[in-house]
C-alpha cells in the first residue's frame, strides 16, 4: 500500500475531508473500546479502510514530530538501539533512524506497517507487526531509545492503565524514554478518543524507575482548535 497522490496535512480540504472521516471511524466498533483484542482491530479497521488516503488516519502527518526531530539533532544514535511504539506510517521511525539509531518501528495493524514499507521501500527500519501488551521477549529492557507518541492517549479502560508499564519495560538501564502526548489537567473532563493525558497518569513513569529529565509544553494548532501537548525525556538509571 502507498499513499495516494492527494492533499496532503496543510492544506485545508486534506483536513475537511480528515474532520469528516474521523467522525466516521469513531463510530466504528472498538472506537472506545477497553478491550485490547478489539482495539487492535479499530486501529486494522482504520489503516486498511483509509486505503492509502492519509486523511482516513487522523493522527499521521506524513511527517516526524517536530519536538522529536529536534531532540535528536542534539541527541544522535551511533548504533544504539531505538524502537518506535505504534509507528504508524513510519515518520517517526525513519527519523530516529536517520540520526543514527538501529530501528525498530512496529505497530499492532498489519496494514499499518505494510503501508510504512511501501513507503520508504529501502529503510534501515526494522517494522514489524508486533503487540505491545505481548512483545517479544527479547525486547524487554533492551532499547536504548524508546518512543511513544500518541499511543497511550489513544487507550482506555485497563490497557490504558497497562500501557505505562508494557512502555517503561523497553527501556534498558541508561536508556531513555521519549514521550509527545495530548494533556490536560485531571480535573478537566475531555471526551475521547483520544484521552489526553494528565500529570496523575504521567507520574506513572516516576513509579516504574523513570526519571524524568527534561519537560517541554506546547500548543498544535488545528483549523479552529488549540491542543495543549508535552514533549518529556525520561531516563532509566544505569
């Protein structure tokens, strides 16, 4: 699969027509959903019903994170181990690669990951199709660099409350965590999907032997919206 010669994220009938198919994969069974086995299945439903068109996947910008890419401008790989939660399309990924880091970009949608091969047919990217509630044992504490972007505010009910911890158990000791999530505070009430995460949540992190290093917040502008964000480094000690 690869993506269609449409709009692309910019222009404003790219997210007219994405405004207008969101409300359409929201109503589909699993939208919010607890149940892992049928949130997996959302996301399948999603990636393969978009049928290359990237407006029918509502949170790819067909490009990396701006926080993430500026954070590995000061922090390059040379050859560490680095892993891409939920990669989606693969931006994300291709840009921890391109800095230097041996890559892993998976994603529990199977054509999820087979539309980020097609489009970068000769990555170093290892995508795979892969459970994060079920990795494979030797990803246990074994990457230097874990991202996690979106991935947890897209989760509710018991796999929200188990993402925390099926995110800190990729962290080898002196690796770091890196995590671009929508927030709020915890007494403002916000429907979902997606459920922005609050500082009670966060603080989970702290729980499981993360330190957090460095904080940025920031806003993302969307036609007709604000969304408050955080960029956060957390690092596992040695």
């Amino acid at each position: 699969m690869s993506e269609k010669p449409k709009d692309r994220p910019g222009d404003e009938s790219f997210y007219a027509r994405r405004v207008a198919i969101a409300r359409e994969i929201d109503a589909l069974p699993g939208a919010t959903t607890g149940n892992a086995a049928e949130r997996a299945d959302w996301f399948e439903r999603v990636y393969a019903g978009a049928d290359g068109d990237a407006a029918g996947v509502p949170w790819a910008d067909l490009r990396p994170k701006d926080v993430l890419v500026n954070w590995l401008r000061k922090n390059p790989g040379h050859g560490q181990r680095a892993i891409d939660i939920a990669c989606g399309l693969g931006d994300n990924a291709e840009a921890i690669a391109a800095a230097g880091y041996r890559t892993v970009g998976f994603d529990v949608a199977p054509s999820a990951v087979e539309w980020a091969r097609a489009r970068f047919p000769h990555s170093p990217v290892d995508y795979r199709v892969a459970d994060l509630f079920n990795p494979p044992a030797d990803w246990v504490g074994a990457f230097d660099l874990v991202s996690e972007c979106y991935t947890i505010q897209s989760l509710t009910g018991a796999i929200r409350e188990a993402a925390f911890a099926a995110v800190a158990r990729l962290v080898k000791p002196g690796g770091h965590l890196l995590v671009v999530a929508r927030t709020k505070e915890d007494y403002v009430p916000q429907p979902g999907p997606p459920w922005p995460l609050t500082p009670s949540e966060l603080a989970h992190f702290g729980a499981l032997g993360l330190v957090k290093v460095a904080s940025r917040n920031y806003v993302v502008e969307r036609p007709g919206r604000v969304i408050p964000h955080k960029f956060i480094v957390y690092r596992r000690e040695a």
